[in-house]
C-alpha cells in the first residue's frame, strides 16, 4: 500500500484535483460545486487538502482507537470529519493522484440540495470543533429547519 511506501504518512487520501490525477465523466456542475466546496472546507478548517471528497482513504491501525471516538457526522461531511480529526490527533496527511470516473450512482442529481445540505452539514461541524460546542442544542434544530425551508426535505 501507498502508506507503507512512505512512513512519515498517517493517511492516504486520493485527489481528483492533482497533476497526474485522470479524471473522467465529471460535469461542469459538479466541478463547480467541488470546487466551492473545498474552498469553503478550507477555509473553515485550514486543511490545505485539494480534495476532501474523495472516498479513497487509508489510516494507519494506530490512529484508529483515537480516531473512532471523534467521527460525529455520518452524512456528506464524514470525509470532513475525518480529515480533521486526523490532524487533531497528530496526524501527518499525503494527498496523492488517482483515476476516477464519475458514474451514474456517483453524480449529484439535485445541485441546489446538496449543495445547501453539504454546507450545513460542515458549517456544523466547524461549530462541534469551536468554543460554541455548547451551543449545539439551540443551534441543530435551527439547522434543520433552515435545512428543510431552503431544500423542502427534513434532516
């Protein structure tokens, strides 16, 4: 594996977004919507990663007794979730290419939806990591409701 190769590595993480990456099948949408995405992860958590999206993922063993306690999200943020949790706990991340092909099961059939679900799902999660943790009571069921009004479907 990729991670055995380099031992200072904690974590593996494909990117669609690097040279030598090949991708294939990806529309203008979702290339949009990637984009905007990463800019707002990164600017919210100061990651420095290009593509937080993508499911191919390797942790070492060792991370993960510390890592599993801390994964709070289980929607569209998880890759999120994981990312950062990794980092808080020392963990040093390599992004490298990799071939994707974007497929029927794999593009987002409703823009607007996901795009509003996605950003709630990581503007809670920026909460659960700040001093406002406390808040996170008063604020989900805010969430939600905005979450339905915006896309009609209840999270």
């Amino acid at each position: 594996a990729i991670i055995d190769l380099v031992p200072s590595v904690d974590c593996a993480v494909g990117s669609r977004r690097l040279k030598g990456s090949i991708v294939s099948k990806k529309t203008k949408v979702r290339s949009i919507i990637s984009f905007g995405f990463n800019l707002g992860v990164n600017t919210l958590f100061g990651l420095g990663i290009k593509d937080t999206q993508c499911g191919a993922k390797v942790v070492r063993k060792k991370f993960i007794p510390d890592l599993l306690p801390k994964l709070t999200v289980s929607n569209m943020a998880f890759d999120v979730n994981f990312l950062v949790d990794i980092k808080s706990i020392g963990g040093k991340i390599l992004e490298i290419p990799i071939e994707w092909e974007d497929t029927e099961d794999s593009t987002i059939k409703k823009p607007f939806k996901t795009s509003v679900a996605m950003a709630f799902s990581v503007l809670r999660l920026r909460v659960v990591y700040s001093p406002f943790k406390f808040m996170m009571p008063v604020l989900e069921p805010v969430g939600r409701f905005l979450l339905k009004v915006l896309t009609g479907k209840s999270k």
